[in-house]
C-alpha cells in the first residue's frame, strides 16, 4: 500500500469521528522487582511478629508494676509474731489490711509504734516497728473498767465483747478510765491477759491512746496459712448502742 492510499483511509476514518490513539504498550514486569517486594512484605511482616526485649518488658513489667502500686498504695501484709490478738489471730497468722478506711470501734488496726511499746515486749511487733490491736475507744470517748469481773463500758454504756475477747479472759483484771483525746484511738487487744494495751501505757506522752496519724491499716483478711484464710470481722455491732462522744469522731 502506497503512502496515498494510506493516507486517505487515514482520513476516511477520522471524519467518522472516531480518533485515533496509539495502544499503549504493556509493561514490562521485572522479576527481579517483583521478587524484591515480596522479600520486603515478608521481612515486615516477620518484624511486626517479632517478640522483642521491649514486649518482654512490657509484658512483665505491668503486672509487676500494678502489685507494687497496689501494695504501696492499697493494701498491707503482716505477720503475727504474738498472742496478744487470740483467738483471733494465732502467731504465724499472715493479715492482709487495707490502707484506705474511714475508722470505727471494732476494727482491727495496724499502727505504729505510738511511744516505744515494743521496748517493753518486742514479740509483739509484727514487722517494721508496727502493732495490730482492736479500736475500742475513739476521740472523745470514756472507756472504764471497774475491775475483774466488770465489762467495758463506753461513754457509761456497757458492751458485750464475747463475740472477739479469748474464751475464759476477762475484759480487764484491773480498773482504768480513759478519756480519749482529739485525733487519738484507744486500742486493746482480743486477749486482755496477755496485751500491753493501751491500759497499760497511760504514763506515756500519749497517755497510752494511739495517734491517729499513726494507724496504717484495718485488717481486711488472714490469707495464710490456708486452714485460717478468711475475711475478719470488725464487729461493729458490739458498738451499735454506744452515744457518739461530743467532741466529734475521727476522719
């Protein structure tokens, strides 16, 4: 075919509106392209499954980290090292306490040493200088005992302690009476025979009343051994009939 001819059907063509346009050509694929791509999808992909030093971390890291914020924060351990607390407690009794509580007579409190008690019966620390007893009186509060034989009372109100006092003790074997002063708790312990209370403390700076800034704790559970594991009971309802003092209650 001549250049005329070719010419012509090239016109022809194009006055029946239709354009012309060049095919493009297909491409070309590079298996050398193809195989680099597909080596790094691969290696990311095996990066991204990678259980690196930092996961390591994170994965021991925040279980660790939540325990010690609980511990610091939350909660306490302790060991009973004495019988002051029988029944109770027995020695070896592992006490779980909670660091945030609202106090009441009743509750088991762990504090610390008010004015060097444990020099006079070390065996009844239980761990870092600290003391566990029950909170009998709170501020403002008269506890008296007339003697052996007599119960406690509180602001002239007698209270039955059998449900926590050691079977066979007696609430005191000696008479006292206590006026508990602003931001003090007066304590005792379940087995008054053998607790150097706060009975027995009246000639110190505090006048054997504990420091309200000094309670760390009010006894949550026993956790071990397994055979004593169990909630305690802060017996509140011992106290239930007890008038408010006038001076008001502890925060």
């Amino acid at each position: 075919m001549d250049d005329d001819a070719r010419d012509s059907r090239t016109f022809q063509v194009a006055d029946h509106g239709v354009a012309l346009s060049p095919v493009p050509p297909a491409p070309i694929r590079s298996s050398r392209s193809s195989r680099a791509k597909h080596a790094d999808s691969a290696a990311a992909r095996t990066g991204d499954d990678r259980f690196t030093l930092r996961d390591f971390a994170i994965w021991c890291g925040t279980p660790i980290l939540i325990v010690l914020l609980v511990r610091i924060f939350l909660v306490g351990f302790y060991e009973i090292p004495s019988r002051s607390m029988m029944d109770t407690f027995v020695p070896g009794d592992r006490v779980m306490t909670s660091k945030i509580f609202n106090l009441q007579r009743g509750d088991v409190v762990v504090f610390k040493d008010p004015n060097n008690w444990l020099n006079e019966e070390r065996s009844n620390a239980i761990g870092g200088g600290f003391l566990i007893k029950r909170l009998i009186g709170m501020p403002g509060d008269v506890v008296e005992c007339k003697g052996a034989g007599q119960p406690i009372t509180i602001n002239g109100v007698e209270i039955d302690e059998s449900s926590y006092i050691r079977p066979g003790v007696e609430p005191s074997a000696f008479p006292f009476s206590v006026t508990v002063t602003e931001g003090h708790v007066f304590v005792m312990g379940d087995n008054r025979s053998n607790s150097a209370d706060s009975r027995y403390h009246q000639n110190d700076n505090d006048h054997g009343l504990v420091p309200i800034d000094d309670v760390v704790g009010t006894g949550l559970a026993i956790y071990w051994p397994i055979n004593h594991i169990g909630l305690l009971a802060s017996h509140h309802d011992v106290f239930k009939d007890v008038p408010d003092a006038s001076s008001g209650s502890a925060s």
